[in-house]
C-alpha cells in the first residue's frame, strides 16, 4: 500500500523540492532537518504526554524523508554519501521516536509497555542491520513483514490515536508491531541463510 502511495506523495512535494533546489538547498540538508526535528518533536512531546500533539510534528518531519529523495533526482543521480546519510539518520529518527514513548511508560508507571517499546527499538534496529550486513556481503534482503515504512505507519498512527483517547489502540499496535518486527527478523535471516548455502566460502573480514 504504501509503495502505491508514494508516486502520489512525490507528485505532492515535487514543486516544493523544486523551489528548494533552485534557492540552493540541497537534499542532505533537508534529510537532517527532518531528523532534527523528529528527534527534538519525539523527545519533547511525548515523555509529557502530548501523544497527538507529538505525532502530528513527527509526521511533518518524516514527510522529508520523502521530499530528499525528490530533491536528490532532480539535482543528477544519487551520492554514496546522501545514501549512507539518509539510511544512518532514518535510524536516529526512530530510536527518538520510541525512546521518546518508552520515556512516557517509564513517566506513566507502565512498566511492561516500556518494555515493549525497548524491543520495538531494538527489533526495528535489527531488521536494518540485517538487511544492511546482508547488503554489506553481497546478498540481497529486500524481504519481511514490516519494513520500516510499514513500522513508522504502524507506530505514529497508534501513538497519535492514543493522544486522541482511544482506548487500547497504543498497547495494540505495540504488541502487533513488536511480533511483526520480530518476524521480519527471522524471514531476513532464513533468506540470507539460503542464498549463503550457494555461495562458494572465501575469506571475510
């Protein structure tokens, strides 16, 4: 679903991305930008409990997330450097935004939900590596069941409707987002464990 939303999302932000080119600025400033802003939105609002308030900044800053990729094709073909930014700092935004709601478990009392929001940060750091180390050897790991995109969704929605009062939608998707991770865990290793049973040995570093 959300491969199919994202050529209408780029036509949206296309004519700002232009207007941001033609003034100078460049596609790896917007990138960390929007991860200043996630990180200062993240840690501010949510240990206080201001979940929509907190999520409605946090979705305005993701938004760069797609707009550098924009900016990027239209300035010439992608750097090594804009790509290797972009994929370090998108971990950086989300280790806020579930550092910043672990902070209001920990605040709230809520002892076994903060600990479902410390395994959704390190789950969701797991998938990346994997993927990332899979890559790194020559193999591909473009698999699983929550990818970050699917994650993030997951995550701000039922953080934002939690704000909003919705009953047990925050531990929900939680829970669905934490069994998710962990299940994506397992098929990106199971994939990478099959194309290595074809690869002849050689040494690694």
């Amino acid at each position: 679903m959300l491969k199919l939303l994202r050529p209408a999302v780029t036509r949206v932000l296309t004519p700002l991305g232009r207007a941001l080119v033609r003034r100078g600025i460049g596609p790896d400033a917007i990138t960390a930008a929007g991860t200043l802003g996630t990180v200062a939105a993240a840690l501010f609002f949510y240990p206080r409990g201001q979940l929509f308030a907190g999520t409605m900044v946090i979705t305005f800053f993701v938004l760069a997330d797609l707009l550098d990729g924009v900016m990027a094709r239209m300035t010439g073909p992608g750097s090594v450097w804009g790509a290797f930014l972009d994929s370090t700092l998108d971990r950086v935004g989300d280790a806020a935004i579930f550092s910043g709601i672990l902070l209001w478990f920990v605040v709230s009392d809520e002892m076994v939900l903060a600990g479902v929001a410390l395994f959704c940060l390190v789950a969701g750091a797991l998938v990346s590596y994997v993927k990332a180390r899979a890559e790194g050897l020559g193999l591909t790991c473009d698999v699983g069941l929550a990818e970050r995109p699917e994650r993030l969704v997951v995550g701000l929605v039922s953080i934002g409707l939690s704000g909003l009062g919705v009953p047990y939608i925050l531990p929900v998707g939680l829970w669905l987002l934490a069994v998710a991770s962990a299940v994506t865990v397992v098929q990106r290793l199971l994939h990478v464990r099959r194309q290595a049973a074809s690869v002849p040995p050689r040494p690694l570093r």
